[in-house]
C-alpha cells in the first residue's frame, strides 16, 4: 500500500512541474511587441491652467513689468501691466486659445498680442517666432500661477 501511495505522489509531483513548462513556453510565445504610443496630453487636456499668473517681465526702457494674466473658465482673459518706476499702467481684455501647450491672447481690440507656452503652474513667455526667450535672460520671462 505504500508503495502505490509513494508512486501515486512521485507521478502527482511529475504532472505538476511538467505541466508548467508548455505553459511558460506558451506566454513567452504570445508576447507581443508593441508599438510606442505618442503622447497625447496637452495643456488642454493635462494641465489646469486656468486662474491668474503673476510676475515681473523685462523691459527695455524701465526696470521691469509687473504682469497679471487671468485665465478665466469661459475662455477670457484680463492682462494688467503696470510698467515699474513710470506712471504707466495698461489693461487689455480678450479671449485665448491653446493649442498644443501654447496659449495665444486676442485682445477684443487689435491682433493677437503674445503668446506663452502653458507649463505646470507657469507660463513661459514666447518670442515672435513663437520659440521660448533664451538666454541669461530666459527665467524672466515667465509668468507663475499664483491662483
């Protein structure tokens, strides 16, 4: 009696790891490669970019200009400069649009007036070409999400 239950255990453990192997072979054959998927998210999507930004940007003649950009939900904007040491202060209203991590201000009056590209918590800033300032000045020119 023994002996069949000593036989009857070696041929359960046989079937056991014998049974895992045709079963490893077979993942490893249906493993695909897959392409990269591209990346898909944009400021539209990802990013809450909404509320106010602030900060001081360079000026040519004056030490600077004290910016505040408000984002509103609706699709409007209100940017108030105020130009340091100078008696000057200017307030443009309008809509935005962004469109692939760039957001691009059209004042109610007039042509487009900047455009920034839409990072986490910041805006950068964009040149005329539409590239980011570059530079020792380049960290100037971001505006940092304040609400």
């Amino acid at each position: 009696m023994k002996k069949n239950v000593l036989i009857l255990a070696a041929a359960l453990a046989l079937v056991a790891c014998g049974g895992n192997a045709p079963k490893k072979k077979a993942a490893a054959e249906t493993q695909t490669t897959t392409a990269a998927v591209p990346d898909m998210h944009t400021a539209e999507t990802s990013l809450d970019y909404l509320g106010t930004y602030e900060g001081t940007l360079p000026a040519a003649d004056c030490p600077g200009i004290q910016t505040t950009l408000t984002l509103n939900p609706d699709g409007a904007y209100k940017l108030h400069m105020k130009y340091i040491d100078r008696d000057t202060e200017l307030d443009e209203w309008g809509r935005f649009t962004i469109e692939a991590n760039q957001l691009t201000l059209y004042p109610d009056e007039g042509e487009p007036t900047g455009s920034y590209r839409v990072e986490e918590n910041r805006l950068r800033m964009l040149d005329a070409e539409k590239q980011p300032v570059t530079g020792a000045l380049a960290e100037n020119y971001v505006l940092q999400k304040t609400k």
